[in-house]
C-alpha cells in the first residue's frame, strides 16, 4: 500500500477508535490541533483553487472530517464526564475564548451556531441545490456544443472526449456537493445537542456525586462543556465556509484574492464617490471627523491611484499588441498547416449563416451530426468529419460542396423559403419562384411560409432550407463515400471486429490480405451502394477464398453473393413483383470473350461498335422501366456481372446490376425487356 493510502485509512481507523476507547488528554489535544490544522488547509485550498473539479474530492472529504470531528467532541465529552479534566486544548478555549464566563461562552457559542446555521449552511445548501439542477439541465445542451465544435473542426475528438468527460465530472460533483452540504448541517445540529448533553450531565454528576452545588456544577462543567463545543463548532464553521466558497466559485483564477480586491476597488469613480461620501458624512454630522474625513481621503487617493495604474496598463497593453502584431509579421509563415485536405467540406455565403447558427436557432449543425449516424447505420462506414465553413466570396443564399478540396456540387436556397415538389399526382398549381431540387434535379418552385399549408393540403411535397442542405449532402456523401474510405479507416473497423473475432483477422490479415486490398472490396462495395455493416460476414467470404485468388475484383463478386439477403431487400420488395432487364446470353458470351487478364486484373477489349450497340440496348430497355416509373434493375450471370457493370457505369450512374446468385430464392422477378447486340 501507498503512504497516502496508510494515512487515509489510519484517519478513518482513528475515528471509529475514538467512539470506543477513551483517549489521554495528550492525545486529545493533538487530535483537536490537527482537527483545526485540517480545516484551515482545507479552506486555503478552496480559497486558492483554480476550478472546483481540482477538489473533485471534496464531497467525500466533508464525511471524513465530520466523522473524525463528532468523534473527537464524544472523547471530549467522555474526559469532562469521567475525569473533569479533557485536556488543554478544550479548557483553554473555554476560558480564553469563552471568557472564563459561562454565560459570555454560551454567548459566543451560541452566535457561531447562528452564523453556521442561519447564514452559512443555509446559503450553501440552497446554492449547491441550484447549481446542481441546473449543471444537469445545462448537460445536453453542453454535449450539443461539443458536437458542433467537433463538426466545424474547432476542437478534435481527443478534446471532445476530454470535454465531455469533464461534462460528465462537472454534474456528478455538483450533484454530490448537493448532499454533502447536509453532512455539514448535521455536523452542527450534532455539535449542538452534544453541548447541550454535556453541560446537563456533568451538571448532574457534580451536584450528585462531587457534592458540588447546583451553580457551582454548571459553572465548573459549563465552561468546559462550552470550551469542547467551541473547538469543535470553530472547525466546523470553516468547513462550512469552506463549502461556501466552493459552491459559489465562479473563477478560474488562482489569484482568487487579487481578482477579488480588482473586481471590489477597480473602479476609480467608485471610490472617489465612497471616499467623498465618507468625508461628507465626517464635516456635516457628529461623527468624529478624523476618522471618516481620514478614511474618505484614503479611497480618494487610492481611487487616483487606480486611475493611474489603469492608464499605465492600457499603453502597456498597447505596445504589446503592436510588438506581437510586428513579430507575427516579421516571423517566416508556417504553410504546413495549408497542406492539409479536408474530407468534406460545405461552405455557405452570408445569408445562410443564421441556418448554421445556434445562437440564431439554426439546426444545420445538428443535422451534419445525423448525417453521419444515418450514414453509418445504413452502410456501415464512419463519415470524415464535415467541415462547415462562411465564404464572403459565395452569393448570400449559395452553398457548395467539395470532396478533398476540390468542388463537386452546389445549390441555392431561399431564406424563409420553403421548397415544394409535386410528387406526380397533384393538378392544381401553386404560384412561386421555379426553381430544381438540388439533390435530383427535380423540378420544384419556392414558395412563402404563408402557403406552406396550402401547398401540403394539396398534396405538395414541401421542405424547409435545411432539410434541403442536409439531403444534397447527404447524397453527396453516398456518392463519394468510396473514395472517402482510407486505409486507416479500414484499420479502424478491423480493430472494432478483432475484439469479439480474433481468430478469423488474424487467419485473415495480412496471411492471405493486406489492408489495401481489404479497403478495395469494401470500396467496390460502396461504390454500388451496398452497405459493409455486416463485417464478419465480408471477412469472413474474404478469408474463404483469398486462398484461390487474390483479384480485388473477384473476391468483390464473391462478397456480393454472401450478401444476397441484404442486396435483395435492397432492391426487391417481399410479396411483391419486381420488373427487371435481362441480359441476352449471347450478348454475355460476347462480352466474356472479350474478357483479357493481366497481372494487374482483366479488362475488355469489346469492339466499339459492338459496345456502342450494348449501350443503346440498355437505354432503350431502360427507358421503358423508368417510363413505367420504376428502377433501372439488370440481371446477369454471375460471371459477366462486374464486366457489364464496368461497360455500363459511365453512361448510367444509376444503373443497378445484379446478377443470379445475388437474389434470394423466394422473390418474384419479370423479365420485361432483354440487352441483346441486335
């Protein structure tokens, strides 16, 4: 065990002992002097503590010194009962401190358990209750900000982490000093009620077994008894102040004093108006004017004095602005900070600001959050952090969006506009200003708050700014999401899935694969809007048959027939018939014997007339399913999927390709159209 540790649990021990044994007065009095010594250092450190979490312990601190105190007043009270004699600490507080009077004692005594009681421990009590409630109110709103700052890039996850872990420390503290404050209350009352025992028993014991008269006992035993309870409420007492300071310290400042005289005589108007008041009050009333006409000139020479000092800091302050500003210029650039790439980024003029700020009841951040949780739970992947930036340079209602710097899309919005579409059915028109829907080019027109009900009475499908911000973002992440995918974000989702599947990582990585080409299969995954949530399944697909070939293309095809029950609830709803294309057999033969592989993977060398002819097939097919208002869905053999997909995905960025063994067994497909080179 620690020193510290020995020491903490000797003080404990101590405590319970003293309830029990009786102690020589020697002892006693060191007790009671360390009883003081403890309570002085405990409000030094409250005075002079930077926060109040650097006394995180302060709650379990006031048990201690309670119980150690109320056990050192029971070994008080059991030397004045038994011996008359508790030692020379307690009988010189009575006599010196309390006068050497009983009545004087009790006085004294009784105005320390007033200002314990009435003014302290009251004060305290309802401040720690109040800052309890509303530190825990206060907690989600804090969390929020932390997201944000998270979000726009302000802070990194490490501070994020460091700040809601103190979030957390901050209510739990509180929320203890709110019941600890009851330990110093009891604390009193006990102190009062043992006095009160005290000087009823030993009056009776010395006017019953001493033979001392009724007055005599009381005074004798009165004395002593008011001693004990003076040492022990004097302690107390700074204890109590001691929870006082803390409770209500709302500086970080170690200085806490010079803050304090700085925020009380930094003023000098205050004190030329105190000063002339004092010595007004010295000339024109009975008051001895030495004393007040004295006092006035001293707030007025110090007031001139502050004055002076205020004028001195404001020059130094001011050069030393210009000497940074100098050296700021003069210093070589530091261009390491401009090298770095942001992810993702929405950058927004002026007049979009309010959106994104809370303070204006703007919720874009909120939702920048959302996306990224949407995003996970739908494709298994973590979002980059989105950084949310102003640009003066952009129209007041333009926002754009880049991937890795480089700009990939923008929008426009209305403020205190909303956006309405027709989703097809709806006849009757609504007057506003045409406009598309950013996300998918729909048409849509801007309309007023004022016909927000009627548009949706009517059937319109109508949306706020942010919402429409949020979705083009969102679809944009979707999009991109592949290429947002590092090899250390691979790295990070293999350490998630080692902790509960060691075996199958480790028979995995790097025996058969190496975390580049693990990225590959989960970025051709992505790239078709298939979601890797379901790891283990990938991996362990992957692991199966790695060992045959080690073509990231291939093994893609492989995952993908695994992942058959999510691709089909994907793309085909259960009861229900799904329209799709097929792909003329002939025409797969043509495109696999066009098939050439390379050390580096296969590619097709198809004819250029011949793949000019597949495309047209497919435009035409699939115009026929969009006219019909459903998705572009293609089925082909397993083995031609990847090459079809790879001929096809620069003419039809929506086009879904599927092949056979991809489509669980219980859904009902038809065929209304075929791809063929005819």
């Amino acid at each position: 065990m620690k020193k510290a540790d020995v020491g903490v649990a000797l003080y404990l021990l101590a405590a319970v002992i003293f309830f029990i044994i009786p102690i020589p007065a020697i002892l006693l009095d060191i007790m009671l002097a360390l009883n003081i010594a403890i309570a002085l250092i405990i409000l030094m450190n409250a005075l002079f503590v930077k926060e109040v979490l650097d006394m995180s312990f302060f709650p379990t601190l006031l048990l201690f010194t309670t119980i150690f105190r109320i056990s050192l007043n029971v070994s008080s009270t059991r030397r004045i009962l038994l011996f008359g004699d508790p030692g020379n600490v307690v009988r010189t507080f009575g006599q010196f401190v309390g006068g050497d009077d009983i009545i004087i004692g009790a006085i004294v005594f009784i105005v320390l358990i007033l200002i314990q009681f009435i003014v302290i421990n009251k004060g305290s009590e309802r401040v720690a209750e109040v800052t309890a409630r509303f530190t825990l109110d206060a907690m989600p709103g804090k969390q929020m900000a932390i997201d944000a700052d998270l979000n726009t890039g302000v802070i990194n996850e490490k501070q994020a982490r460091e700040r809601r872990a103190k979030i957390q420390e901050e209510s739990s503290f509180f929320g203890s000093m709110d019941g600890a404050t009851k330990y110093v209350k009891g604390d009193a009352t006990a102190g009062l009620i043992i006095t009160f025992i005290n000087l009823v028993g030993g009056a009776a014991l010395g006017a019953m077994r001493q033979g001392l008269g009724i007055m005599d006992a009381i005074n004798q035993y009165g004395i002593l008894t008011i001693g004990d309870g003076l040492v022990s409420q004097i302690p107390s007492l700074l204890i109590s102040l001691s929870t006082g300071i803390l409770v209500t310290k709302a500086s970080k400042e170690a200085d806490f004093s010079g803050l304090l005289l700085r925020q009380l005589f930094g003023i000098p108007k205050v004190l030329y108006i105190a000063g002339g008041v004092l010595a007004l009050l010295g000339i024109v009333t009975p008051l001895d004017w030495w004393l007040f006409v004295g006092l006035g000139l001293i707030f007025i020479i110090c007031g001139r004095m502050v004055a002076s000092s205020i004028g001195m800091e404001e020059i130094e302050d001011a050069v030393d602005m210009a000497e940074e500003e100098a050296e700021e210029i003069r210093k070589p650039e530091n261009v390491t900070s401009l090298l770095h790439v942001d992810p993702i980024e929405l950058e927004f003029g002026y007049g979009i600001i309010p959106l994104a700020d809370v303070n204006q009841g703007g919720d874009l951040l909120d939702r920048v959050v959302m996306i990224r949780r949407q995003v996970a739970l739908e494709l298994g992947t973590v979002v980059p952090i989105i950084r949310l930036r102003d640009n003066i340079q952009l129209n007041p209602n333009q926002y754009i969006i880049k991937i890795k710097g480089i700009q990939v899309t923008e929008g426009e919005i209305l403020f205190d506009h909303y956006m309405a579409m027709n989703p097809g059915f709806v006849e009757e028109e609504i007057t506003g200003i045409p406009t598309f829907e950013p996300s998918f080019h729909l048409p849509a027109i801007w309309i007023t708050e004022s016909q927000r009900e009627r548009a949706e009475s009517l059937g319109y499908t109508v949306v706020d700014p942010p919402s429409i911000i949020a979705t083009h973002l969102t679809e944009v992440i979707k999009e991109h999401l592949a290429e947002l995918l590092t090899r250390q974000d691979v790295q990070n989702l293999v350490n998630n899935i080692k902790e509960d599947h060691s075996a199958l990582i480790e028979e995995l990585i790097p025996k058969l694969l190496g975390v580049g080409e693990i990225q590959k299969v989960l970025q051709n995954l992505l790239r078709e809007g298939i979601s890797i949530r379901d790891l283990l399944t990938i991996f362990e697909t992957l692991a199966d048959h790695a060992a045959t070939t080690r073509d990231t293309d291939v093994l893609t095809e492989y995952v993908r027939q695994s992942l058959k029950r999510a691709i089909s609830s994907k793309y085909f709803p259960a009861n229900e018939v799904t329209s799709v294309i097929t792909l003329d057999p002939k025409t797969e033969q043509e495109i696999m014997s066009s098939v050439k592989q390379t050390e580096q993977g296969a590619y097709l060398t198809l004819d250029p007339e011949k793949t000019k002819a597949i495309v047209d097939s497919v435009e035409s097919e699939v115009a026929k399913l969009e006219n019909l208002g459903k998705s572009a869905i293609i089925i082909t053999s397993p083995i031609v999927r990847m090459y079809f997909k790879k001929l096809t995905e620069d003419y039809f960025k929506e086009l879904i390709v599927v092949s056979y063994n991809e489509i669980e067994s219980n859904i009902e497909l038809q065929s209304v159209g075929m791809v063929s080179l005819a």
